[in-house]
C-alpha cells in the first residue's frame, strides 16, 4: 500500500517497524488507529466508527482493511476566512497596537487594534517590537473527524539580519541620492 | 428608463479668489491651495481611501486644472505615513512643479535610511515614498539642466519657496518656509543614525523617532490673504527648536494670517499660545485632520475644547476616533472581536474636505464643508 498524502507522516517508518517484528500492514494500521482513538477522543468519523466498534467490542485483533482514500485527508485542514498583515506601532508588556492592512481585500481601509501579549505565541514574543511585521489570520481549523472551529494565528515574520552586502548597497543608493545635492548650497 | 446620477463637481475658485483646501480621510491629510491666477501648491499628501488616487490630483481634476502646468510648488513637509502618500505621484503628474523637502533629508544619515529601504523586506512606509520622490526629482535632473531647478528646494527656516524669482503678473504672492531650524535639523540626524541598520540585527519596518520637529512650516501670502500651515511641527522646550523657534526669529513674516492649519492634528505637544497671540488675527479660522495611531486618536476631546477656547471657527475634515471597521463574516467578526477586545476601528473613512476662500483684496472668507468634514462646537 501507497500512502501519497499527509496525515501520517511517519507511517512508512512505522510500517517498516511493523514489518521487522512480524506485523502485517493491515495488523498495523489498526493499531495505530485504535491507539489513536485511545488518546483522541475526538477521532471518530462515521467512516472509522463501526470497524472501531468492532475492534474495541472484539477481544481478538480484528482485520480491518483500510483503504488509501480514507487514509488521505491529514488531522488537521485549514480553511482561511480572513488575513491581514499588521506593522506594530506600539508596544507594552502586556499589549501591542498594530495597524492592518487587509490581505483578503486590498481596497479595504486600513484599521487598527490592540493586541494583548497572549494572542502570540511564546516564540514569537521577543519578535514584538515597534515596527515587526505580522500576519493575522482567522479561518476554519477542520480536523479529521470533520469538527470545525474559528481559529486566529498571529505569526511575526522573521525577517533577515541586515548582511554586509545589504548595508553595502545600501551605501551605493545612499551615495547615489546624494548626487541630487552636490551643487546645491 | 436609465436613472443617471451626475455627481456635482466642485467650482474653480475665479482668478483673484485665494482657496486653502484641507483633505482629511481620518488619518493623512493634505493641502491644495490656489494662490491666486490660476497658479496651484500642494502640500504633503494621501490618498483617496477607494481610487486610491491622491487625493490633490482627483480635486484638481474635478476643478479641470491642468495639473501639468498650473502646479507650481509641491511641499513635502515630513515623511510621516500620514503625510506623504501618494506624493511621489502628485509630482511625477506636477511635470513643471518644483518640490520643497525639509532641509533635514540632505543629509547622509538620512539618505542611508532612505537607500536601506529597499531592502528591509517590508511593505511600503514614508521612507520609501520618500525615496521614489528623490529618484524621480534625481530623473528630472536631466544633464545640463541648471543644479537644483528641478529640485528639491532645501526647506528651512525663513526659506523662501516660491515664486523662485520668476516675477507675478497680477499681484503679490510667496511662500515661505518658517521651520525646520538648524538646531532641529542636527537632532534629528542623530536620533536617525541610532536607528540606521546594523550589521546582524533583525530587519524591520524604517521607524523614524519624531521627524515632526524637521516638519515644514509653511506662510503663504497672495493679495490680503495669510495662512499659516502648521504641518506637524511640535513645540519645544528648547528656543532652537520647534515653535519657539518660529516665534524668535527675527526675519519671520510679521503679519497675522486668518487661516491656520493647526500642527499636528491638534494635539497639546503641539500648541503654542504663543503663536495664537502673535501669528494669528483674533478668531481666525483654523482646519484640522486628525490622526491614529499607537492606539491613540488625535485629536482628543481636550484638544478640541482647548482649540475652541482660542477660536470658534474650527473646522474638521473627520471626525476624530477612528471609524467603524468593514463588517466581514460573522465568525471573523466575532473571532476579531475576541482577540482584540473590540479595539479594532477602520482608521480610514470617507474623504473629508473644509475648503477656504477669499478674495485676493481681502474681505470676508467663505467656509465649505464636503463629506466628513465638520464645524467644532463643544
């Protein structure tokens, strides 16, 4: 069995495992989706339900065959519903004011909102200063089992250090404009 | 049957008729004035919040001027956000214009923030606006053409702008620059340089500490009329620097203007009373845009009341506070909602438009309101 498509990743790996200690892919796959269900309560699509039923009701390893397609859909789908890109223009310890511009729609009017310091994720909060760039998106998070919940991302962009060839040309452009005062006074 | 709507255009003032024209969407603002004789300054610059076209160029084409010619002078007072978009646009349909920058972007520190722009990474700011205006005035500059006829002239204090010697046919008119000062100037390259990149540090948005204080004031004066465009300029406690600077100097105009754009949005770091006493005729008619930003709105209740205090002419081109955001989905709205603490306003709303003018004899000045615009009562 192929599996072309994310969802699980690590699968071929697993298979291989499963493979070395005798398992079939059928007997492996099984485990995984019951152990899946174990610790997600939330995996349970129409699709899988009845063969699981039948799983957890048999007290011998059933054979489940599972079919690519159904494998095919990853855990999690992202449906965007909104995007802006924001610029701070000023910060707090607990806050941040930032202007968006709207990414979805270009002729919609600039806006501006504060921001408490939670709605980023710990990683990005050294990235908060005046003038970081951000992305806000808000969408539709779908998991596998079709639950569907609004959701908000707050992302920074990491942007580059300034290199030795960025501040050299900056340098050149610089000097270049300076030409339009040398005969001045 | 075809309904057809004909939307009204505005009049051109008449060729002895003074108009100062202040445009403000919420946030930005800018200024069109007809100095009389079918001759036309803009100052600074934004945008119309739909066409996005400058706002300067779809007033005057409303008007049927001809943009190419009739606009003489183009001041860029700073290059705030708020101030200069668009006007690398204005200049580039201003073919005979000449452009007025503050005397404070010729120097290297500045020129290095505006040659870095380009490759921060980061969506369009003053500073690149301001760069594509140096690259086309430095276009314009054609070999053989005569140093600095094209531009930019140099703004500072007590610098005349224009007419730049070329005689008036029908009566007395100039402008003159009445800030940044020298002192103001040298401040601000330092705090320019603090902020230039550096050589491992993370890229960012080019963030300028406070260019109001190298901000272009302007005095103009055609026939009788006076006005006193006050662009951001903030007061100082220093007397080099600021208003104060203004008031001291020696070889500032004299007369009083009735027609005052008041510096930055309204705002008490920018009052001076000073300058009501001695700069301005008793109740003169002052214009106001106001201004987001940092999560504050300009200007406050205070501000307005203060401004009320000294006049009762004062005229707004928006409302101040922000407006209300574009409504999108239910679950954005209600996510956005969540997120923000309802903090979230549109900056930008309709255009509004407070339009002045006056006879070049003098008289009476007649107030017109267009859009958002609105006269202040408490």
């Amino acid at each position: 069995m192929r599996l072309s498509q994310g969802g699980l990743p690590t699968l071929g790996r697993r298979q291989q495992q499963a493979s070395d200690s005798g398992m079939s892919s059928d007997d492996y796959l099984n485990d995984y989706f019951v152990s899946r269900v174990r610790t997600e309560g939330d995996l349970s699509t129409s699709a899988f339900k009845p063969k699981l039923a039948t799983a957890d009701a048999s007290s011998s390893p059933p054979k489940i065959i599972v079919r690519s397609p159904q494998l095919a859909p990853s855990t999690h789908k992202f449906s965007l519903l909104q995007s802006w890109e924001g610029v701070v223009s000023a910060v707090s310890e607990a806050e941040f004011v930032a202007i968006l511009r709207d990414l979805s729609k270009s002729n919609q009017p600039e806006e501006q909102a504060t921001f408490p310091m939670d709605a980023v994720a710990e990683p990005d909060h050294s990235l908060v200063a005046l003038g970081a760039v951000f992305y806000w998106v808000i969408g539709y998070e779908v998991t596998v089992t079709g639950t569907r919940k609004t959701v908000s991302i707050l992302r920074f962009r990491r942007l580059p250090a300034w290199t030795k060839s960025d501040l050299l040309t900056a340098k050149r452009e610089a000097q270049r404009l300076s030409r339009l005062f040398d005969t001045q006074d | 049957m075809t309904l057809k709507t004909k939307r009204r255009r505005h009049e051109p003032p008449e060729t002895d008729q003074v108009e100062i024209s202040l445009f403000g969407p919420g946030i930005g603002e800018c200024v069109v004035a007809h100095l009389g004789a079918g001759e036309w300054m803009i100052v600074d610059s934004c945008r119309d919040r739909m066409s996005r076209v400058p706002v300067a160029l779809q007033y005057l084409a409303d008007l049927r001027v001809d943009v190419p010619k009739a606009v003489k002078l183009v001041v860029v007072s700073h290059w705030h956000d708020d101030h200069i978009q668009g006007a690398a646009d204005v200049i580039r349909a201003a073919e005979s214009t000449s452009v007025a920058c503050s005397s404070a972007v010729r120097h290297e520190e500045f020129l290095a923030m505006v040659g870095a722009s380009p490759r921060a990474m980061m969506q369009s700011s003053g500073v690149s606006e301001m760069r594509s205006i140096l690259a086309l005035i430095q276009e314009r500059n054609l070999p053989g053409t005569r140093a600095g006829s094209a531009g930019p002239v140099l703004a500072k204090a007590n610098v005349n702008l224009w007419p730049n010697g070329s005689a008036r046919k029908l009566y007395d008119a100039e402008v003159q620059a009445l800030s940044p000062s020298d002192g103001a100037c040298m401040l601000s390259w330092r705090a320019i340089a603090d902020g230039l990149p550096e050589l491992g540090v993370p890229k960012r948005r080019a963030v300028v500490l406070s260019p109001n204080q190298v901000a272009v004031v302007v005095w103009v004066s055609a026939g009788r009329v006076r006005a006193l465009l006050g662009a951001d300029l903030e007061e100082s406690a220093s007397p080099t620097m600021g208003w104060r600077a203004i008031l001291a100097s020696p070889t500032r105009p004299t007369d009083r203007a009735a027609i005052f754009k008041v510096p930055h949005h309204g705002s008490i770091n920018a009052d001076s009373p000073q300058v009501w006493e001695r700069m301005l005729t008793p109740e003169p008619h002052a214009l106001l845009a106001p201004f987001a930003s940092g999560g504050k709105f300009l200007p406050t209740r205070s501000d307005v009341t203060r401004l009320l205090s000294r006049t009762p002419n004062v005229h707004c081109t928006a409302p101040s506070g922000g407006f209300s955001p574009p409504f999108r989905s239910s679950a954005v709205e209600k996510m956005a909602r969540q997120v923000t603490g309802g903090t979230r306003k549109a900056i930008r709303g309709p255009m509004g438009h407070v339009r002045i003018r006056g006879r070049i004899s003098g008289g009476s000045l007649s107030v017109h309101y267009c859009g958002s615009a609105f006269r202040a009562t408490l």
